[in-house]
C-alpha cells in the first residue's frame, strides 16, 4: 500500500522535481552506506528502500522521455475537456 502510494507520488510530479529527488536520494544513499561501512546504520534495509525509490524516478523519467508516460497532471486536463 505504501508503495502505490510512493509511485502516485512519483508520477506526479514534474521531470525537474524528479530529478532533484534523485539527486537527493543518491546522496542519501551515500551516507547510509558510509553508516553501514562504519557501523553506524542501526536498519540496513534503509539502503535497500533508498534504491528501489531511485529506481521508481528514473523508471519514470526515463518512460516520459520515450513518451511512454506522461505527467499526471496533462493527463488530468485531457480527461476533464473529454
């Protein structure tokens, strides 16, 4: 559930926003795995989530750059004038 909810989240926002979000999740990603090296990290799986998220934004940049996908909000706009 908490999932969709993060993939709804994801694809509604716009192409900027997605890639300031991977950036800051990179560099999220980086500390976690600076904890994890220095024994720090008390919950590991952090690292896991943190990936899987990077995952979903570039997944979803990357199918609006082939126009596979479109941003919600278009979509949105399109369905109200049918």
């Amino acid at each position: 559930m908490k999932n969709k909810a993060l993939l709804t989240g994801i694809r509604e926002s716009s192409n900027d926003e997605l890639k300031e979000r991977v950036k800051r999740l990179e560099e999220e990603l980086f500390q976690h795995r600076l904890k994890r090296y220095t024994n720090q990290l008390e919950n590991t799986n952090v690292i896991k989530s943190t990936r899987r998220e990077i995952a979903r934004a570039k997944s979803v940049l990357s199918a609006r750059a082939g126009g596979l996908e479109q941003q919600a909000a278009k979509s949105e706009t399109a369905e109200a004038k049918e």
